[in-house]
C-alpha cells in the first residue's frame, strides 16, 4: 500500500480540477473506523443526489471535531441551504457555533430525521468495505491519506468528476485516467 500513500494525494489534486459542484442539500454523519487498535471517528458528508461533499478523520467525536470538518466542507464547496444531521448533539452544537461566526448563513436550514439520513449511511458501506479487510490502519496519518484515496476512487465512480473536454464521450476508464493524468 506504500503506492497509495504516496499517490493519492498527487491523484485528488489533479482531479480537482474537474469536479463538479455538489448540491445544497446535505446530509451529514459519522461513522468508526479503527487506527492502530482504537476506534476513530470519520465525518463525512453526501448530497441530496448522493455525491459525496467532504470527510474527515478525527480522534474525537466531540463539537470542535465537528466545526472542522463543516469548515473543511464549506471551504471546499457552497455552504448548503439545507443540513440533515443525526442525533449527535456535537454536530447540531457545532452547527449553530458556525451560524453564530458567519460561516455558515442564518438561514440554514438544520433537521434531524433518520429516514433522510439512510444515504449517507448507505455511503458509509463503500469505505468500510474497503477498510475491512485491512483490518484498521496503522498509523492516522496513513488512514487519512489512504481514505482519501477511497473517497477518491468512490467520486470517480459516481460520477463526480466533468472531463468532456479532455476526453471524448464514451471513453474508457483508461483512457479517461492519462488524460487526467496529462492535464
């Protein structure tokens, strides 16, 4: 896996630059992963078309975690008009704090409701199935680097990413990657 530690940053910035925006409607949550025998926690967010927004991996589930990742998200994409959340009353709290800073706007819209929430744990199931059978990682910073790269892999096959105008329609995953990668 030492490929994936030294790739997979040079392959998210170069498909950075064709990624398209994500929607207003965000459902956000976390979920565990285990780094070096302790579970960790991984907040991440998808859209209301199932895109993933942002992730972070964090050593705690507490409120300051939760300011982190939503100022990673909106500094990364538009702030949402719209925020699912599950019960943690860390997110909600959070939430607040950045209406209260500005950065996120007042008129956010902020809802529980686990129905809505199924997609995003549905999403949860592409990164654990990864993480698995590598039964945890070892250091956190190969974890981030590493989930990085399967939140990478996971946007590609959504769809995520607009390369019509280096690549012809119908090209193959192959041909769409050295073009990217020529870029």
């Amino acid at each position: 896996m030492r490929w994936v530690q030294c790739f997979a940053p040079v392959f998210e910035k170069m498909w950075k630059k064709y990624a398209r925006p994500v929607g207003s409607s965000w459902r956000g949550d976390e979920t565990y992963i285990k780094v070096k025998g302790q579970w960790r926690y991984l907040y991440r967010a998808v859209d209301k078309q199932g895109q993933t927004v942002d992730f972070l991996l964090s050593k705690n589930r507490h409120q300051a975690a939760a300011v982190r990742f939503f100022k990673k998200a909106i500094g990364n994409n538009e702030a949402p008009k719209k925020i699912t959340l599950d019960g943690s009353q860390a997110s909600h709290q959070a939430v607040a704090e950045l209406k209260v800073e500005g950065v996120l706007p007042a008129q956010t819209l902020v809802r529980t409701n686990k129905y809505l929430n199924n997609m995003i744990e549905q999403d949860h199931r592409e990164v654990k199935q990864r993480s698995y059978p590598m039964l945890g990682f070892k250091t956190f910073g190969n974890a981030e680097v590493t989930l990085s790269g399967i939140e990478l892999a996971n946007k590609i096959k959504k769809g995520q990413f607009d390369t019509s105008d280096i690549t012809s329609p119908g090209a193959m995953i192959l041909q769409v990657w050295e073009a990217v990668l020529a870029a």
